[in-house]
C-alpha cells in the first residue's frame, strides 16, 4: 500500500519503521517512470519492513523546502523519523531493495 504525504501529515506518517518518500510531480516524466516500482515494493513487501509514501512537490512546497529537495524524483528514507538516506533519480527494483536491505539491518 501506498500513502499520500501532505504538509500537514507528513512527520506523523513517517515516524516509524523505515519509510521511502517519493518526491515527484505529475509533469516529471522520470517520477511516472519510478512509480511503478514503487508500487511494486510496496506490494512485495509488508509494512514493518518498508511504509512507501509519495509527496507530490507541487501541492506540497512547504516540506519540499524544508528538506531542501531540488531534484525530483528524489527517494528520501527515514528510520524512526530520522532521514538515514536520499538518492536523486530513479532507480530500478533491485537497487531499492538492496538499500532497504542495508538499511533494515
């Protein structure tokens, strides 16, 4: 399952567990490209493992700004509401996954 962050939500949704954030935006053509993906991991595996969130930068500026996002898409991971990575680009499957795994460790 997929979550939509907003301004107001986005420090209460991602404050435990590992979380992935998908900044992106509906005009980004590499974000539809990493959607998928994430969709699929989201699907692969349970939420104590990964919680997959998207923040759509437009809609929400406030805490694009805040964690200094000028990329997209840009992957955040946060581990109990710490950011413990950001990777700019997309990124296939396996890449993720390979994070995740030295991130749950």
């Amino acid at each position: 399952m997929e979550y939509t962050l907003t301004d107001q939500n986005f420090d209460v949704e991602t404050s435990n567990g590992l979380v992935i954030i998908d900044f992106w935006a509906a005009w980004c053509g590499p974000c539809r490209m990493q959607a998928p993906v994430l969709k699929e991991l989201s699907e692969l595996l349970p939420e104590s493992q990964l919680k997959v969130c998207k923040l759509n930068v437009d809609e929400n500026q406030a805490t694009a700004f805040k964690y200094n996002i000028m990329s997209i898409p840009t992957l955040m991971f946060k581990k109990d509401g710490k950011v413990v990575k950001e990777v700019v680009g997309v990124r296939s499957k396996g890449q993720l996954l390979e994070i995740i795994k030295e991130l749950n460790k």
